[in-house]
C-alpha cells in the first residue's frame, strides 16, 4: 500500500481546487469522440503534413478546425515551459493532447500545481499533427473531471504483485491493456455464443440462483437463510434439473447462460462462482450433442478470427482433430491401465491404493474408475476428447445405454487436459430416477458430500412425461482461458476469490488524514 505521504500530497491538491472554486469531482462534461474514433477521423492529417522534424506548436496548412472533446484518465505528463504534451487514456485507446498556457490562459495553472497522472480530464480542441509526425489533439480548454487521491503504480507496463492485480482489479485494468483486451474477448466469446444458440432456433431462459434443494450436479453447494419464509435455500450448483422441467412444459430447446455456485476448492481452473451454459434440446440424442459441440467450437473460432491450431500451456491444440473414445478404452489406451484391473473392482481398489490415491472402502466401482481417469487420463487429452460411455454410478442423470446397462448415454469432452463440456442423454424414466435418487441419498448419508439431494418435484415433473432429450454443459470460464491463452482462472475473471486480507484504506482516507493534509498545507 501506498504511504499516507503520497495520499496526503494529493488531498491537499484536491483541497486547492475547492478553494479555486473548482469541483474535483465534477460531471460536467461533454464527449464528442473516442480517442480511437479521432485518430481514426484525423488520420489523413498525418499524410498532409509536412517538415515534421521536431514537437512544435508550428501547424501545417492543411489543419483541420473542427472542434471536438475527449475525456479519459491522464497517464503521462510532460511539461515544457509554458506548454505541455498529455497522453489521455480512454477505454478505445491514448491519445496525446498538447495543452499551452497561450491557449487556455490561467488555467494552465491547474496543470503545474494540480494535475497529476491518474487524474481523469477533459479536453476540447482540434485535431493537429506534431513535427514527430504524432496525430494529437490541440487543447483550446481543459478542465479536471476527477482528482485521484492515490497515485497509480509507476511502471506503465503495469502491477508485478500477481495478489495485489486481483484485489485492485481497477488497477491492473488501468495500468495493464492486455488484461483490459482479454476481459473485452471474454464478452465476445459469450455474445458469439449466445448468437449460436440463437441461430439454432434455443430460447435463453432464467431459472432460480436460490433453490429449496440443490441438484443437478454432484457438488458442495452454499447454504443461506430466507428470512420471510424461513427456510434455508441453496445458491444454485447447477440449473440443470429446472431447465428440463421447462422441456417437461413444452419448451424443446433451452438454454441459459449464468453464475453457478460451488463451495469447494480454489485452484487454477476453479472459482466458487463461475459461469456456464447449459442447454436441452427435446428429440435429440448426445451424439446429437457431440455434433452441434464441434459446430460451436468452429462457430467461435471462424467469428472471433482465432486459428484453427491454438497454443495453451505450451502445447498446440488442433481443432481439426477431434476423437471419440469409450471410457474404458481411454483408460486402457491413454492410461495404460489392463483391462482385468479395470473390470474387476477388488484388483481396481488395490491398484489406486498401490499408487498412493485417496481412495476408501466406501467409494463405488463407478466412483473408483472415475479417481483412475482423473490421475492418469485426463491431462493427457490435448486435442478435442470426446470421451464416452460413462459408467452409471457417476451418472446420476443420464439414461442408461439400451446396450448396456452399467454404462450412461453420457459424453464429456476434453481440451487442453481439462474439462470443458459435460453432455448425456436425458434419464427421463421418473421410477429410475427415483432409484438413483436414493442411491445418492445413501451416499450422502455414507459421507459423499458431492452426492446429490432427493428431489421429489423433479421425479414427480418427469412423471409427467418428459419427450426424448440431450443436455449440455460448458464451463464458459474453462472455455475463455483456452481460447485466450490463459493459465489460470484468475486472470479471466473480474474479481476472483480470494483469502481475505486487511487493509489501511481507512487509515490512508481517515479524516484525520484529511486533516493532516490541511494543517501540512497550512503550514
């Protein structure tokens, strides 16, 4: 944290402009244009120009005198006598403004003995081009919009503290154009998905964040109180189990994109609340899902203008190179597991033991095969992975293969090692998944957290009768860090959690560092 001597410099600064009559916090103003917009109107200036040897106030013939304002924060200032060059950042962009005491009169002052890097300004001028060949923005007035109080990190290129980036967010987005440019991908990413889900003929819908009973996924959910009716409600893990309700209503393509919330661990690719869409789609079948999957990985790619071949972690991931392998085959193949170890449970058990897993006597075979999969399948899957065939007792909510029995109708695929999507063909049977309700209560009780809760009003909407559906998940948070070349989950989210830690913000905008700050200027 900065010291109060830097605070207290700038309060006094701030206290000066009231006592000129001027407001330091003022939302007076005007915009006509972006800094992107006029370097882009302006830009044949540059050609015009001529004799462009050193900065000047000297203006070539052909000056354009349209007047225009711009606004946006001041990142650098360089005063010249009785002139100045600012280099004005807005959200398009910098743009430089030149600023003499010849043009704007005593207001010059302010610049001397107020303005400071991190103050935000506005400017009304026209456009010029200075002898270094700059496009710029010739000041014939100038006012102080909002005076910082706490003056920005010194390096240009930004915050080196990786902690303080993600608790001062507003910094880093300040200081750190890159960060600024991944977060504005980010919304393009997400608007392009909704426009394909759009053009497929789906209905975005919105269902509950507080639930009476949590569902839809096998997770620690957070717990909360609601005071009118007096009941404990749940923020949502996942929406899956109201989304079909709607298929059940009538609705036979839906999806919704929004928060999840989960109370679990904090790693590179988890955050307690995270985004995700999820989508159901009546008359269809998971390898319906698998298809319109790899639609949308090229819908993204071809609009966002992003190569087919992506670079993550260092590793090179081909977007023409999709697979499909069974979930047993995968960990025969890729995991190097036999297949006698794997079919039976007891040969299993004691194999994950021998490699040091925590594993316990309670877990199923399901949940067993799953751990194998973890360790030593998943990361392996570079390229696009479809796997398949996931074993029923880790699949609570899928239908069961016609085949085959002990395997789901279920799909997740994988890219860069992760998981991105989670898809399967709806159990719509409401006795078999009443059944498979009670096994996970037995779980529950067994001590699985993750195991899900019994939901009568579900089984009883399936009752009902819900048509043939396929769903899907997609982690729109996993999916922005491979398609931004990110490493960890922090640096594609705003502001990610995080242990708490004290500050002296109250110290440092105490009254009594105001007062301080005037009796130091009285003195």
């Amino acid at each position: 944290m900065f010291s109060n001597f830097y605070v207290q410099q700038r309060i006094k600064k701030m206290e000066l402009m009231r006592e000129e009559g001027l407001n330091p916090y003022s939302n007076k103003t005007t915009r006509t244009i972006t800094n992107c917009d006029f370097l882009s109107k302006y830009h044949h200036l540059k050609t015009e120009s001529v004799n462009c040897a050193t900065d000047s106030t000297q203006e070539t013939p052909a000056q354009n005198k349209e007047m225009e304002s711009i606004v946006g924060r001041v990142r650098f200032i360089r005063l010249m006598g009785k002139a100045c060059f600012i280099k004005i950042q807005d959200e398009s962009g910098i743009l430089q403004a030149y600023v003499s005491k010849n043009d704007i009169g005593e207001d010059f002052s302010l610049i001397k003995k107020i303005l400071e890097v991190g103050d935000i300004i506005n400017v009304k001028g026209y456009a010029f081009v200075t002898k270094t060949g700059e496009l710029s923005i010739h000041a014939l007035e100038f006012q102080i919009l909002t005076k910082s109080i706490v003056p920005l990190p010194e390096k240009f290129h930004g915050l080196s503290d990786i902690e303080l980036r993600y608790r001062q967010r507003y910094v880093d987005l300040i200081v750190n154009e890159q960060v600024k440019e991944t977060f504005k991908l980010r919304s393009q990413i997400v608007s392009c998905i909704r426009q394909f889900f759009e053009q497929k003929g789906f209905l975005e819908v919105e269902t509950p964040m507080l639930h009476p009973i949590p569902g839809g996924a096998n997770a620690r959910p957070f717990i909360t109180h609601h005071n009118a009716l007096d009941v404990e409600r749940y923020l949502r893990i996942a929406p899956e189990l109201y989304l079909k309700r709607l298929i059940v209503g009538g609705f036979e393509a839906v999806f919704e994109l929004n928060r999840n919330f989960r109370n679990e661990g904090i790693d590179h690719s988890h955050n307690p609340e995270f985004s995700m869409i999820e989508f159901y789609w009546a008359y269809k079948t998971y390898e319906d899902l698998i298809t319109l999957t790899q639609e949308l990985f090229t819908f993204l790619l071809n609009k966002l203008n992003l190569p087919h071949i992506l670079k993550h972690n260092d590793q090179d991931i081909d977007f023409s190179q999709w697979c499909i392998i069974s979930y047993q085959d995968a960990l025969i193949q890729i995991g190097g597991l036999e297949k006698n170890i794997i079919e039976d449970k007891n040969k299993l058990f004691t194999f994950l033991k021998d490699k040091h897993l925590k594993i316990d006597e309670t877990m199923s075979y399901g949940k067993l095969l799953g751990e194998a999969f973890d360790e030593f399948v998943e990361h392996k899957l570079i390229n696009p992975t479809f796997i398949t065939q996931y074993p029923i007792e880790i699949s609570p909510l899928a239908r069961r293969n016609d085949e085959n029995p002990n395997i789901a109708d279920r799909f997740e695929l994988f890219i860069g090692g992760k998981e991105i999507a989670n898809g399967f063909s709806e159990l719509n049977d409401p006795i078999d998944q009443l059944e498979r309700f009670k096994e996970q209560v037995k779980a529950k009780d067994a001590g699985d957290e993750e195991a899900q809760y019994m939901d009568e009003d579900y089984v009883w909407a399936l009752a009902h009768g819900m048509p043939p559906t396929a769903g899907e998940g997609i982690g729109i948070d996993r999916l922005v860090m491979l398609l931004t070349h990110t490493k960890t989950i922090k640096d594609i989210i705003f502001f990610p959690a995080l242990k708490p830690t004290k500050t002296n913000f109250d110290i440092i905008l105490s009254k009594d560092t105001l007062s301080n700050a005037q009796t130091s200027k009285e003195n």
